[in-house]
C-alpha cells in the first residue's frame, strides 16, 4: 500500500494510527541487581553473573579510557 492510500484510508477512517506509550513498550529484564538475594541461584547463574559483571566492568573501564584519552587531548589542545 502507498503512503497516499494509507493516507487517504486514514481519512476516510477506516484505519486509525496507534499511538504507543513508553508504558506500552516491553520492559528489558533486569540481568541482576545489586544486593540481590542469592540464594535461590545456581552456582551456573552465579558465574553467568559474575561474567556479567565482568564484561560490564570491562566496558566501564574502556568507557573512562576513552574519556581520558579526550580530557587529556582537550587539555593539550587548550594548553592547561
């Protein structure tokens, strides 16, 4: 169907644009939440979070790297 098909179907009401909320949008599961209770876990879901963790870790720390790599750039740049 054309945009001006749609358009005109539209006006003619006999199709409606749904407008979605944030609300209506599915909610991303939460892998793990600091201070959780652990005890009901696996040792298998224990070290899946752990590796979790670790690759967050990783990418945190290559996050402020590169925010470093900038500063430090900028202040050459502006001569501090």
């Amino acid at each position: 169907m054309t945009t001006a098909a749609a358009a005109a179907r539209f006006l003619r009401g006999e199709a409606k644009i749904s407008a979605k909320d944030d609300d209506d949008k599915p909610k991303k599961k939460i892998a793990h939440e600091i201070g959780q209770d652990l005890t009901l876990l696996s040792v298998e879901e224990l070290g899946a979070r752990v590796q979790l963790l670790r690759d967050e870790i990783q990418r945190i720390e290559a996050d402020m790297t590169q925010k470093r790599a900038s500063r430090s750039a900028a202040d050459q740049f502006f001569k501090r």
